[in-house]
C-alpha cells in the first residue's frame, strides 16, 4: 500500500513548524569489533576444521619412526538472507508535499531500518551464544559458549568461564583461561585476549576494571593487574542490542571465529509505477553472520 495524501495530511499546507521522528541519533556500525568481515561471491561460505599433529614422541635408535595423521573435522557454514525493505509514495501526495518528507523517509528512515536489522541479527549470535537448541549449534554441534566443545583428541574443551558478573577478578580467571587454549589436538595455541564486549549496563563497571591504576574497590595499596600488564589491548566495547545486562564476552586473537560475510552490499533504488504513478522506494543487501572456531570467543553468562 502506498503513502497516501491522507496519511500525511499536516505536510500538505503551509504554517507547519517541524516534522519530528526522523532526525534520532544512530547505533550503528557494532558489529564491527565483534566479526572478521569478509565479501563472499556464492550463496554460502563453508569453513572447514583442519586438524593437526600430536606431540612429537621420543624415537628410540633405529626404531621406525611414528607416523601421524592430519584430517577435516566439522564445517561452519554461512548461508547469506536476504534482507530487503520498501515504500511506496502515490503521485499525487510527491506534488503536495511542502516539506521534501519523502526524501528524508528514504535517506534516513528506510537507511535506520536496514541498520538496526543488521545490528540486532549481528547481536544474536551472542544473545543466543549459549543457547543449546539446534537452530544455534555451530559445526560441532555445539552453541558458541559452551563447556563441552568436542575434539578429535577426544578431550573436550570449555570456552566459559564460572558465571559471575563483571568483575576485576572474574576478567583475571577469563584471561587466564584464554591463555590455556588447545588445538584439536592438545596443543597450545598460545591464544591471548584482544578486547572485552559488554552491555551498556556495564560499561562503567568495564572502564573502573580496564583503567583504574590500583586494585578495584580496595583501600590497599596493590596495582591492578588487568591494566597494569595491558591484557585487554584493545579495551571494551559496548554493544546496545545485548539483551543480557550481565553477559560479557573476551575477543581473543584467534583468526576465523566470528564472521561477517557480504554477500551484496547495502543498494538503494528508487522507480515510479507505470500504471499509478507511485513512486516506490527500496533497500536490500544480502549478509551472513557466525563462527567457526569457538576459540575467537570466551563468554560468561553474569551471576543474574
């Protein structure tokens, strides 16, 4: 159905002093820190799981040596949606209009929409990162945070830590159990912590822990450790659309965990109807958001 004269009947005369509504502020671009963006040219991206080698063992003289093996485990796949958006605005209501509305609805409305979808879509891989259900396993199995994240080495492996809200102590435990990252095989990843992500009720919290010089909420005269040694590198982030106020989240330096791929960028086009006049509007892109290797994230669920 097409915006009619009806509908915008205030914008059709004179002595109208302010249209309000499209003029708010943007939350956009959060995504960013969070995912590796890469484009993609196909209706899906698969990443598959290499594993290595062992440990060497110790060859006795003259004894043959031991040979091992290097296989594919589990896929991540990312099927890119398609996410679309459109008005239409009849001919009649573009020539009475005295105040430019229908561009302004365009630029910033239609662009403020496509955003916040983009936005919230890239927040729920962490909103449901512990979410066992099937539609948000990954290749293993498994959902993003979880405590039993099968190997080939037959050891499975934790990447949350025990539930307990945001605290100078609670990072330390993360960051240590970030450092302690194996491969499919055993081996240490030497993995360390990039930057903590947080719900905006915690971001006073997160700025006391990361910059304080001394030991938080003590009288004593010991150094905070978290900021002293630099073990958050790249700070914190907040994130607007994480639906838990007690969830946090630690980005290590592992490559290939979460991702973005774009699949078509965001386009806008605009064509009047033949038959009606109606001059109609639209927005699309085609984007996928996900993970590969559980590694690139630790979580904890807060203490709520």
């Amino acid at each position: 159905m097409a915006i009619n004269r009806a509908q915008v009947a205030k914008q059709l005369l004179p002595g109208l002093n302010a249209i309000f509504g499209l003029e708010y502020g943007a939350i956009d671009d959060e995504h960013k820190p969070l995912f590796e963006i890469e484009n993609s040219d196909r209706a899906f991206e698969e990443e598959v799981l290499m594993t290595g080698f062992g440990d060497a063992p110790v060859k006795s003289e003259g004894a043959a040596v031991q040979y091992d093996t290097a296989e594919e485990s589990w896929t991540a796949r990312y099927t890119h949606n398609t996410v679309a958006l459109a008005f239409a605005v009849t001919e009649e209501a573009m020539e009475d209009n005295l105040y430019d509305t229908f561009a302004k609805i365009r630029a910033k409305a239609l662009a403020r929409a496509m955003a916040t979808s983009k936005q919230t879509t890239a927040a729920n891989i962490f909103n449901n990162g512990f979410n066992t259900g099937a539609a948000y396993q990954g290749g293993d199995g498994k959902p993003l945070f979880a405590s039993d994240h099968p190997t080939i080495g037959g050891t499975d492996q934790n990447n949350t830590t025990t539930a307990a809200d945001l605290s100078e102590s609670a990072v330390e435990t993360m960051v240590i159990a970030i450092q302690k990252i194996k491969d499919d095989r055993g081996i240490f990843v030497g993995s360390n912590p990039v930057s903590l992500h947080i719900s905006p009720t915690d971001q006073f919290t997160a700025d006391v822990i990361l910059n304080s010089p001394g030991v938080t909420g003590s009288a004593n005269n010991d150094i905070n450790a978290v900021r002293n040694m630099g073990v958050i590198p790249k700070g914190y982030f907040v994130n607007h659309r994480f639906t838990d106020a007690d969830a946090w989240f630690v980005k290590t330096d592992v490559p290939n965990g979460t991702k973005m791929f774009i699949r078509a960028a965001l386009a806008t086009k605009m064509e009047p109807d033949f038959d009606t006049g109606n001059l109609r509007f639209k927005a699309r892109e085609r984007y996928s958001f996900g993970w590969s290797d559980w590694r690139g994230f630790f979580g904890n669920t807060g203490s709520g």
